[in-house]
C-alpha cells in the first residue's frame, strides 16, 4: 500500500471520521472502500453510455421557418 495525501474540506472531514467510528473503522479504510465503491460502478462518462449518442429518431415532416428563433416555444409551449 502507498500513502497519499489529500485535501479535502474540514466538515467532510469531520463527517467521514465520525462515520469510520460508527463502523469501527479507520478514516483510510472507509475512504478505500467508498473508492472501491465508485470504481466499481460503471462509467457512464462516456459517448457510448451518452443517451444523445443512442438517439436515432429523426424528424419527418415540415420544420416551421422559425424554429431556431421559437424553439423554446416549440420544445415547452407558451410565447417564447
């Protein structure tokens, strides 16, 4: 194991060593295991988790000639 440093805000601090106790645990062993936690999860960072990326519909049919001024209006409804 190596050492590392980190900085983090004083009330998180606080928060995690308070919750390490409750769990009879040291501050680097809850922080290991939250990292353990987190890369375990899947990375839905990328374009190919991205719903935009996976989005083939594509609109038939007239496109009104002010659409890119009133889209709000179109996408939301109301006055714009």
């Amino acid at each position: 194991m190596r050492r590392t440093t980190i900085m983090i805000p004083d009330d998180l601090r606080t928060k995690a060593i308070m919750r390490a106790r409750s769990m009879g645990m040291s501050l680097g062993q809850l922080i290991r295991i939250a990292l353990e936690r987190v890369l375990e999860e899947p990375n839905t960072n990328g374009s190919e988790e991205d719903p935009l990326f996976d989005d083939f519909a594509v609109f038939e049919g007239e496109v009104p000639r002010d659409i890119s001024e009133n889209h709000d209006s179109y996408l939301y409804g109301g006055s714009g």
